[in-house]
C-alpha cells in the first residue's frame, strides 16, 4: 500500500534506483533533519534572550532593587533619567543575565519597548504602600507591557514585584493583583476600540484575557506572577530566585 501510494504522489524520476522504500527512508531522515534545525535554532533564539527588564512607576523602588541584585547593596536614589544595566550571575555556572532598569517617568517608560525584542522576562515593581491611589496609572503601564506583541509571540513571563512590604501600610499581594485586575477590566474596553492597529511604540491593542468574561492574569497566555518583597529589608530572594526559573 506504501509503494503504490509513494508511486501515485511522487514522479518515477523521484525515485531513489526505482525503489520505493530508499526514496521513504531518505524522505523520513531529511523531515528528521529538517525538524532538528528548526529546534536547535528556536532553541539558540530563546538562549540569545538573556534581558530581564525591571520597570514601574516612579518611586516604587526599581533602582534600589536593580543594585540589590547586581550588587547586594542599597543605595540612595533619585528618579532615573537614564536606563541602568548590569550583568548579573545569579547561579554559579549559568550564563549571566543583562539586567535593565527602565525609568519609571511617564516620557521616559516608554523605553521597554527598545529592549522588549531581547527580553527574556519583565520585573513589574510596584509600591504596595500607595497602590490604591495608583491604580490606574499601573494599570495602564502594565496594559502596555502585556500586550506588548513581544509580550504576546513570546509569551514573556511577568513578575509583578509588590515592594516596601514593611510599611504598616502595605497590601498584600492577593488584593493589589485583584485591584489591578478590576482596573485593567475596566482599561481594556477602552482600548479595543483600536483594536488590529498599531500606536507609535509599536504595541498592538490586543484584548487581553477572554471577551465577555471578567479580567482574570490567569486568563493570560503568558507566565503573570504576584511576589511580595522590601528592598529596605534586602529581601530580594523572592525576585532572584524567580529571575533564575525563568531565565534557565
């Protein structure tokens, strides 16, 4: 049945010595080959992504985590102007990480975009300690980070890093995911009005989550993961040893 199929699909001049299992074998090694290649180098594309960018909004501790981590000290800081970068080994005998620190000024954030086609994973800081008032503005700084078309083909992880949890003041990471969850529902109605068009940083206004279901991170094609920390405590174990999961 082989032959006879072999024979009415491909030419007689195809045929390896007029022999119709040559000609399969030698069709089957070249889709192997063919479908290695294709492995080695998605593989070698995915290795070559070694940026873990660190982003948010002023004030929310980025920079004094940036430091933490490369470092392992603080250092007292203003509103960046510029991006900080470092590489990083965070496990002996792993490749080092290039760690970036986005400026968290609203002229200035936009520049993620720059490094969203080496990115491997996004650092979302936030300040748990004034997140009720805003809500919106991180809303919108994480609408456009998820639906980065990086963020969407790549399926970039997110860690959203709920800082300075040592203050009285701080909520938990269970009721800022659900803050941020109920203002991004609200966000993306407005924005799928632009839906299959393009703004000028190059994001497309997709549609995250499902259409007529509430917003839900889990709802997500991508990694989206909650993590409470304080950089005033040093304590950016929590960050490290996520970075390294996803980088690895």
């Amino acid at each position: 049945m082989t032959q006879s199929l072999l024979r009415s699909v491909l030419p007689p001049q195809v045929l390896i010595n007029d022999n119709e299992y040559i000609t399969l074998g030698l069709i089957l090694v070249l889709i192997t080959l063919i479908a290695l290649a294709a492995s080695f180098s998605f593989g070698a594309k995915k290795n070559s992504k070694n940026t873990v960018l660190i982003t948010g909004l002023p004030f929310a501790g980025k920079t004094v985590i940036h430091y933490l981590i490369n470092h392992d000290k603080a250092v007292e800081t203003v509103t960046s102007i510029k991006e900080n970068e470092a590489d990083v080994v965070l496990t002996e005998g792993k490749p080092s990480i290039h760690m970036v620190d986005i400026p968290g000024h609203e002229r200035l954030r936009f520049k993620f975009t720059e490094f969203m086609p080496i990115a491997r994973a996004v650092v979302f800081v936030v300040d748990s300690a004034t997140v009720s008032r805003q809500t919106r503005l991180l809303a919108e700084y994480l609408y456009d980070i998820l639906s980065n078309k990086f963020t969407q083909e790549e399926r970039i992880p997110v860690l959203i890093a709920c800082n300075k949890t040592e203050l009285l003041t701080a909520f938990r990471k269970e009721r800022i995911q659900t803050a941020l969850e109920v203002e991004i529902n609200k966000l993306r109605q407005t924005r799928t009005a632009a839906l299959d068009t393009q703004d000028s940083e190059g994001n497309e206004n997709v549609f995250l989550g499902f259409e007529g279901k509430e917003f839900s991170f889990q709802d997500l094609e991508n990694e989206v993961e909650f993590l409470e920390c304080s950089a005033e405590n040093k304590d950016m174990e929590g960050i490290k040893d996520w970075i390294a999961s996803v980088s690895s």
